[in-house]
C-alpha cells in the first residue's frame, strides 16, 4: 500500500487519469488476441495481421438488426470500401449450439456468399470465448483495430439504432469514419458507442 | 435472384411511408398490441393535456426502457400533427432488469405505458383534428423483432366529450418514478462506480437495502449485468457498481432510478439527477459537516493558531529563530527590505504549503484511501525528511556552510540580499514543518479534507499563515526588533546549540522509519547520514587543482546518490507489523471493519483506538491515559472489546473508519456502551477527546454504561 502511495507521489503529476475499466477491450488499447479456425479450416490469428487495419464484426444472421444492415446492402458498402482500402473484415458469430444464428461452417460460407459480403475470415465463437474477450453484446458489434494493434473504434455500426432500416440514410456510418480516420492518419472522432441490435446469444 | 431480392429490399427500404403498410400485416398477431389514449378527446385552444401509448407485451416478451442496457434499443414515436401542436419528451415508467446470458436489459414485460405531453396551440380550427404516431419498437424474447405501426388519435370527434381517460392517466403517472431532489453525487473507485444519494432520513430509514435496484440512464456508466452493493452510511445513501465501458471524463451529469421496497414491502421508484464531483467514498459526512464536530470560522482559527505554533517545534524552531535574528541585522540599515523578506518568506511558506494540499487533494479525487499524516506513512518521505533535518542539523553546528543562494538559513542573508533566499527559507521551513503538522494539527488537517477544495485549501492558507505570522510580524514593526537580543559573536553559539534540537527531530523520524521497516532499513538509513556527511565533508575542501577539485566534487555526488540510494532498503515493506507492542500490556484486538463489526453484535462494551507510532499526542494519550491500571481494571470489569488500529502504515479501513467519524487523522478514541439488557439497543457512539486523562476515560466509561 505505501508502495502505491510513494508511487503515485513520485509521479506527482496528477493522478485521476487512469482507472481501471470493467471491460476488456478499452479504446487505444492493444485489442485482445484471437486464435482460432476460419469457417474455410484457416488458421486466424488476429497479431499475424498487424500492420493492417481489421474489423470485427460479430454476426447473427436472424437478428433483425444484422438484417437491416445486410439486406439493406450497407454492410456489403462498407465492406467493400473497407477492402479498397485495404482493410481485413473478420465476421464472428457467437451464437450457442441451439440458439438463434448458430451455424455450421457450411452454413456460414453461403450465407456470406448468398449476401454478396467481403470477409477475409468468418469465425464461430460457438462457447463465446472471443465473445465474452471482447464482451461482445449485440448483432452486430463493431471493432475497428488499428495497424499497430490497438482498439481504435468499438460500438455500433451507425448513429441510428432503429431496427427500421430506411433510418441507415442519413445515419453517421462509425466503421467508416473510423477507417476513414486511420487511413489518413486523423484522430478518430467517435471511437466508443453504445452497440445497438440484438444481444449476442451466447 | 439475388440481385432481384436486394433490389425488393432496397425498394421497400426507401419507401419509409409504406413500412406502415407492411407494419398492418405484421399486425394480425403483433407481439405488441398498441393502443393510443389521450387523456381528453375534447380539446380547446391553448390546452395541455396528456397522451398515452399503450404496449401489450405478448407473455415472456419484452420491450425496452430508454437506456436498454446491454442490447436492444428504445421505442421510437414520431408524431406527425397540424403545425402549432407540440410534443413533449417521453415519461418512462420504471424498468425492471432483464437478464439474458451475461448480458443484461433493462425494459418492461407484459404492459407498459408511455405518457406524453401534448400541447394545443391557441387557435385551432374547428372540427375533428387527427393526430399521427408513427411507433416503432423491438421486442424480444431470445430472438428480436422490430414492429412498426402507424397510430392516430382524433380529437375533437364527434363524440369527443365521451371520451375521458384521465383516471387511467392519473393512475398510470402515480406509478411513474418519483422526482427525487435528493443530493446525489458520483464517482469512480477501483473499477467502482460509487453513488452517494442523500434522502431525507425517514425515506432512508425505510429502505430495506437488499432490495435496491439502480438503473442509469446513460449507457456504458455501470457494468450491466453486476449486482449493485448498497449500504447506508451517516445519513446517505452509497450505492456501488462495477464501472462499464465508457470513461468517467465522457458523462459529466447522470440519471437514474432507484427502486426499492420499504421495510414493510411497498415498492418505491425515484428518478434521479447526480453530478460528477470529488467523493471519498466512505466519507459520507461531506453533506453533513456538523458531525465533523468544528465549523469553518474555529477551525480557520485553529488552523491560524497551530501554524503559529509550528513555530515552536524542534524542527522548524532553529531554522527560524536564525532567520529572524539575521533579519534584526539587515533591519536596521534597511527597513524597507525586511519587509519584504518577510513578505517573500510568507509567500514561500503559503505557496509551498497549498502545493502540498492540492496534491492530497488530487490524490483524495484520484481515489487514493490517504489522509493527512500520509507523508509519514511513506518510508521515503520519511527517509528524505530526516536526511533533510540531519543536513540542516550539520548545517547550524558549522560543519559545512551553504554556498548557494537556495536555503540560506544563517549569515547568508545579510550579504545576499537577494530575496529569493527568503522564499526558499518559507519552502524549507514549509518541508521541515510537514512531520511536526501530522501529530498536532489533526483536527484542523481532518475538517479541511471533508470541506470542498476550496475550503480545505482557505484552511491550509490559514495554517500557512500561522506558520509565517511571527516572523511576518517581527519584518513589520520595527518595535519588536528592538526587544531582539542584539546580534553579536553569541549568535554563533546560539546557531550551534540549536543544531541538537534539530537532530532529535532527525531522530524521531528515524524512530518513525523504524516502525514501518526492519533492522535493514533502520542501518540503511543511517548509512545514507554517514555518505551524506562525508560527501558534505568532501565539499568542504576546495584545492587550487582544478582536477582534484572536481574529483571531489564528483566524488561527494556520488556519496549523495548513494544516499539516496540506500532509500528503497528504507522504503521495504515492514515483515512485522506494528501494534502488537504498542498495547503489550492490554489485551487488544487488531482494527478491522469485520474484527469492529463482530465486536459490535455481542452484547459487550466496545473501545477503539486509532493510533500511529508517528503520532506524538497518540502515544503520550495511550501512556498516560489508557495504558495504565485504572483504565486496564475498567476494561476488564465491563468486559469491553479493547480495538486498536495502527495508522503508522497507510491502511485504507482504519482512513474509512476516521472519515467515517470526520477525522483525517489520528488519535481517535469511540467508546461504544453496551448493548442495553431489555431493549438490546446499543447507545449511540461516543467520540472521547484528542487528549485523554484516566479521568476522561473513566468518565465516558462510566456515563455511557
């Protein structure tokens, strides 16, 4: 205790910056590490893509909200701008064994390609491991990594968190300007939000 | 097909005003059955009156409050209406928690109502006027789905005078939350959000605390799904809350709802504003300064008194008395001049002396469990301190002179008449005076830190005061310097002897040291004296070759470092704790919330001490007062629970217990009667005074019995 006490006092300067935060992923901070198999038998190791920027995305193909956003075709948008700027997308689903958007890898290759997306890995997190290392809670949530590896953006996809997905027009996409941001070397504006959609089913 | 699907989709997507259309087929089994209620269907110009929407939640569905917790997303109602018609903000009732998994949502199941305010213009044309909502919401079970429909209301109808829902209405805003205008504040401690709400006491009284519930209004503020801690603590309300996501600096005011049953098993419900402020988390007395036993004029006084006082002490005294004896020479030719030493020596103590407040309080808002006497809790403030006495000590007894400018505590002033001197002597006199302020100025020191900033920092203005008054004084009025004795060759002896009060202080904080480490620590640090005094030795000798001298000065640096080195052997943790040998004699418990706890659910008298071995008045105190065979026999003879904490080191519970009576620092002593034998009521608490006689004890003993 007095240990902390002649720390804290040796580094006078003030000291009400850093609490400790109850979640795990905080922003500019190294983002968790992932291991685990792709829906194509890949290995994926998430520190092996350093040097890039990656999205995680976590999925649940009968969630209303991943709908909105699929069938709408501003997922497949934002994929695809991402990749031009040579973004990876990784999708992960967390669905349980039993409960809503849980799928085998089969499953998981044709509803990507049935939706027209552009992943560079899809994941199932069938115990929710990555999940919970995340503390992933809705379909979808976003996480944007920076090329050195840290959290850069992590929330809802856009500003509007209506199921309705006329409201996705006039929206503020955060992925986006999140990439956008790091790209040009720009502080990420909105880098935290509160994730809308359905709850991940673990 | 695929393109064609999309194509349908995007279609329907952009046609925003038939998704009530679709919304009508959804609706031949909605899970959520809307109705719209206004309060009056017969309205006149310039009316206010409310509209209800109703939700009919299908069984195990639910629906979402405005913050909807982990996932999910509120209902949204856009109103489409003639123009000079107004809406007001949506009344939400209270939620209920809803777990699913590890995550947590905060909405409603089976009915809910949302009430709005409509506000007529004041002219309105004649005739039936129709109101539009488009409602849009989610409801859950496991899965998710959206529902949207469009909803009017006519008012002014035909039958427009029929139709009266005021009573519903009524009933349903008599379940709403109510608006609690309570003192809440909030902060963060150890990954905690820390709640403080301060109800009037019979609504306080009533609360049975297993069976609060807070639900923020703001997102990422608390950890969801975490089971909140509640506790009652001198009249306020704590509530504690694993922190979520979202950083403290990012929500500057929050709101929320509290529920709760009475002791009788009424269910409350009030919503609440807190704003972000300084909190110490056990220290719910901020609210309510009368307890902390001293108002803020006395203990203005007090402090203005014990600074005058510091005056006096072993370590500040010789610093001063040679200052002032040195400002009698240069007072004579240069009046002006002393004036403004003793302004300069003024600002330097103040200065340094709100420097050292602000930090603590810095560190009191950062969450660190510290009191006043911290400084002395920390073996290498101590280990510097009594370095800092031994070179002053070295210093008055001619063993070294200072050459530079900084510190110039003897002769140095009357040929430099350089100002700064005199400032730096009010820092010096500042750091001397530090381990001499924790044992005597507790009470002052203890209410200044349960004041806001900026009376703490008026308090430690006025003890700064205190501290510069007598030489401030003996600079202005010239008549004083008179009754000075005159400077002269004795001056030199004077300086000398004073070196030895400055020593024991050098050794007092060496005993100090010895309590919070071991025989290592003790040798350490007086290894790190002996460099200190041979580096000193080294500095004295200035030989003509240039090479020589520097090798010296090198090499009397290098004995500095090593001094300064020797520290963290000082600074190691201590492998016995102290206590035990403070209370040898008397059977003693050691302090802990749960050792106090249990003491206090026996039947049996209960005595605490709260001591440090750096605590001048604690020690004589416990000598004097407790330690001796009047007392021990009264202890004995009511059976009382004899608990001592030991300050000596930090110790976070035994700084909640002394903020939990108003105290920063020790001594306390609180005597807790017996339970008595009929009603099994325990008296209140009793604060006995910082400085004891068996006398004193006896009596408290003795009334309270």
């Amino acid at each position: 205790m007095t240990r902390i006490l002649a720390y804290s006092l040796a580094a006078i300067v003030l000291v009400f910056a850093a609490m400790p935060v109850n979640a795990s992923v905080e922003i500019g901070q190294p983002a968790p590490e992932i291991e685990a198999t792709d829906t194509n038998d890949n290995a994926f190791k998430l520190s092996d893509h350093k040097g890039k920027i990656v999205v995680l995305e976590w999925t649940n193909n009968e969630c209303p909200f991943v709908k909105k956003h699929y069938d709408s075709g501003n997922m497949q948008a934002t994929q695809k701008a991402a990749a031009e700027k040579g973004v990876e997308w990784v999708s992960i689903v967390s669905s349980a064994p039993g409960k809503q958007g849980h799928v085998d890898a089969e499953e998981a290759n044709k509803i990507v390609s049935d939706a027209g997306a552009t992943v560079t890995a899809k994941i199932l997190d069938e115990d929710g491991t990555i999940g919970k290392a995340y503390d992933a809670k809705t379909t979808p949530h976003m996480f944007v990594i920076d090329a050195e590896g840290n959290v850069a953006y992590a929330g809802a996809i856009d500003s509007n968190s209506s199921p309705n997905p006329a409201t996705i027009e006039g929206a503020t996409n955060y992925v986006s300007a999140a990439i956008d941001a790091l790209v040009t070397g720009q502080p990420v504006e909105t880098s935290q939000t509160q994730p809308y959609g359905c709850g991940v089913k673990y | 097909m695929r393109i064609l699907f999309l194509a349908l989709t995007l279609l329907l997507a952009a046609l925003t005003g038939q998704l009530s259309a679709q919304a009508a087929d959804r609706q031949q089994s909605p899970l959520v059955k809307i109705r719209l209620l206004p309060e009056k269907a017969a309205v006149k110009g310039g009316d206010a009156l409310w509209i209800a929407a109703e939700q009919s939640i299908a069984e195990h569905w639910h629906t979402y409050w405005q913050n909807p917790g982990d996932s999910g997303t509120s209902p949204s109602i856009k109103w489409i209406m003639p123009a000079g018609f107004e809406i007001g903000e949506i009344n939400w009732p209270t939620p209920h928690k809803l777990p699913y998994g590890p995550l947590l949502n905060y909405g409603y199941e089976n009915q809910v109502v949302l009430l709005q305010q409509l506000q007529v213009p004041a002219e309105i044309p004649a005739g039936p006027i129709t109101l539009s909502a488009n409602i849009e919401l989610l409801v859950c079970k496991e899965e998710c789905i959206p529902e949207y429909g469009t909803y009017n209301i006519t008012l002014n109808g035909p039958n427009a005078s029929l139709e009266d829902n005021s009573a519903y209405i009524h009933a349903v805003q008599n379940k709403l939350p109510r608006i609690a205008e309570w003192p809440a504040i909030y902060n963060e401690n150890d990954g905690k959000l820390i709640l403080k709400l301060t109800p009037p006491q019979n609504i306080l009284d009533s609360i049975n605390l297993a069976s609060i519930e807070f639900f923020p209004e703001n997102w990422g503020l608390v950890h969801n799904p975490a089971k909140a801690e509640s506790f009652i603590q001198d009249g306020a309300l704590i509530i504690k809350q694993p922190r979520g996501e979202r950083p403290l600096t990012e929500i500057d005011q929050t709101s929320g709802v509290l529920t709760f049953e009475t002791n009788d098993g009424q269910p409350q419900s009030y919503s609440f504003t807190a704003t972000q402020g300084p909190l110490k988390t056990s220290s719910p007395r901020q609210a309510t300064s009368k307890t902390a036993g001293l108002n803020f004029f006395s203990a203005f006084i007090f402090a203005l008194l014990g600074g005058i006082i510091l005056n006096l002490m072993p370590c500040v005294f010789p610093v001063l008395s040679i200052k002032a004896l040195s400002l009698v020479k240069i007072s004579e030719k240069h009046p002006k001049l002393a004036r403004m030493h003793g302004l300069s020596y003024t600002a330097g103590v103040v200065l340094s002396f709100l420097a050292i407040a602000i930090t603590l309080i810095l560190l009191q808002a950062g969450g660190a469990q510290i009191g006043w006497g911290f400084q002395l809790q920390n073996p290498w403030i101590v280990g510097i301190l009594g370095y800092l006495l031994f070179i002053i000590g070295l210093n008055l007894i001619g063993f070294f002179e200072f050459s530079s400018r900084f510190a110039n505590i003897g002769s140095g002033l009357t040929q430099n008449q350089d100002l700064s001197g005199s400032f730096f002597t009010g820092i010096l006199a500042t750091l001397v005076a530090t381990p001499c302020t924790a044992p005597f100025m507790a009470g002052a020191i203890g209410y200044a830190f349960l004041q806001p900033p900026v009376i703490s920092l008026l308090i430690f203005t006025a003890l700064a005061l205190g501290l510069a008054l007598p030489y401030l004084i003996l600079s202005f009025i010239p008549a004083l310097q008179q009754i000075m004795p005159k400077p002269g060759a004795w001056m030199e002896v004077f300086k000398q002897a004073l070196a030895f009060p400055m020593f024991g202080a050098a050794l007092w904080l060496l005993w100090v040291l010895a309590q919070q480490t071991d025989a290592y620590g003790v040798t350490a640090a007086l290894l790190g004296a002996i460099l200190i005094a041979f580096g000193l030795w080294l500095l004295r000798h200035s030989p003509k070759n240039q090479k020589t001298r520097i090798t010296l000065r090198i090499a009397a640096g290098l004995a500095f470092l090593g001094a300064l080195a020797l520290l963290p052997v000082c600074a190691r943790p201590c492998s016995q704790p102290l206590g035990q040998d403070l209370t040898h004699s008397l059977i003693s418990l050691p302090y802990s919330e749960e050792t106090l706890q249990s003491a206090l659910e026996s039947d049996d008298p209960v005595l605490t001490e709260m001591t440090a071995a750096w605590c001048i008045t604690c020690k004589v105190n416990h000598a004097v007062a407790i330690n001796v065979d009047s007392t021990k026999n009264l202890i004995t003879k009511h059976n009382i629970r004899y608990i001592v904490g030991d300050w000596t080191n930090e110790d976070p519970e035994i700084t909640k217990y002394l903020e939990s009576y108003g105290r920063n620092g020790v001594p306390l002593y609180v005597y807790y009667g017996p339970r008595d034998p009929v009603t099994k009521q325990r008296a209140s608490a009793k604060i006995l005074p910082q400085v004891l006689t068996p006398a004193i004890v006896k009596s408290f003993i003795e009334d309270n019995t």
